[in-house]
C-alpha cells in the first residue's frame, strides 16, 4: 500500500472519493495518526521498522556528568544501552540531584546513568575516576518522513510496516479528521 493510496483511502472513509475537500490534510493527519500510535506504545516495533532506530554516541571517556544532543528526527527517547560489561539505567533529573548530596546514589565502577530533560540526554558515570564506554547505544522511535514515500514505495512490501498497524493509522486518522471543527459539515437553519 503506497503513502497515495493510504491518503485515496482515507478520503473515500471519509466519503471524498475524488479528494477535493480533505486534500489539504490527510497526509499530515496520516503522519500524525503515525506518531500517535508510536508513542502510545500499543504496537510492536516489528511493525514499523524503519521508524524503531538503534545509534551510536561516541562519548569516550564520561565523568561526572556530561550531555549530548538529541539524535535528529528523533520523536521519543527509549533506552541508552552500552556494552555488555556496563549496566544502564535511567533516572530522573531529581535523583540526579539527590545524588550530588548523597554518595551511595552515586553511579558504581561499571554503572551508567543518564537521564533526558527537553534538550539534551545526560550520561552520568562515577563522579571521580570515570568511565571509558566508547559507545553509548541510544534506542528511539524516528518521526515518518513521508517525503521518502514516493509514488511506487509500498509501505507494508518494500518498508516492512505491519499491515495492521497501517490500518490502525489510518482509522485514527479518519477519526482525527472527522473531529475537527472547520472541516464539519455546516448545517444552516431556515
């Protein structure tokens, strides 16, 4: 199913079969429809692989604390990892602050943690001798760039998106749609 035959088949549920009056926003309610799904976190990630990244950070040498930007395109931050011998954990920004009080909150020899605020995703490894990890792993859900989707790109052969999770973004959007204000019909009185 191409990104034009998903947007044909949203306008014929909303009962626009030559798509004159909603061809301004079924795309974007599509790619909308898509982020909400990914967020909610009801699908599985084999159902949209190109969307579920796995990339590196090279961090080199961590100590104390230390930030990195976000990866491009990113729609939500999932998990940090490192290499088998170095355990993760995420924390909130207030145990990070406790732990600059507190010692024994403190991250151990083979411990990373790192919390995420509206910028930057922090990494923080033991406060005096550091840490050498190489790489950080960060695992997050990608925003749809319907820009790659051109006219002969099937979503579910070539892309590998689940045909459920297809039709599951296009009932939301139908619905996203059919719920907006200034596209409802206007009944006039008499």
């Amino acid at each position: 199913m191409t990104f034009t035959e998903i947007k044909r088949e949203i306008a014929k549920r909303l009962g626009d079969n030559d798509s004159k009056k909603y061809r301004g926003v079924i795309g974007n309610s599509f790619l909308q429809a898509i982020c909400e799904e990914l967020v909610s976190g009801e699908c599985d990630p084999v159902e949209y692989p190109e969307l579920y990244v796995e990339e590196s950070l090279n961090v080199g040498e961590v100590v104390g604390r230390q930030f990195y930007n976000y990866p491009s395109k990113m729609l939500k931050l999932i998990d940090v990892r490192s290499r088998a011998d170095i355990f993760t954990k995420e924390i909130t920004k207030e145990e990070y602050e406790r732990m600059q009080v507190e010692e024994a909150f403190r991250p151990a020899l083979n411990e990373i943690f790192w919390y995420q605020d509206n910028k930057y995703i922090w990494i923080i490894a033991e406060f005096n001798k550091g840490l050498i990890p190489q790489f950080i792993f960060t695992v997050y859900l990608k925003n749809p760039d319907s820009s790659q989707w051109n006219f002969d790109v099937d979503l579910i052969e070539d892309l590998k998106y689940g045909r459920n999770f297809i039709y599951k973004c296009i009932d939301k959007a139908v619905a996203n749609i059919a719920a907006m204000p200034m596209l409802r019909p206007v009944t006039q009185g008499k």
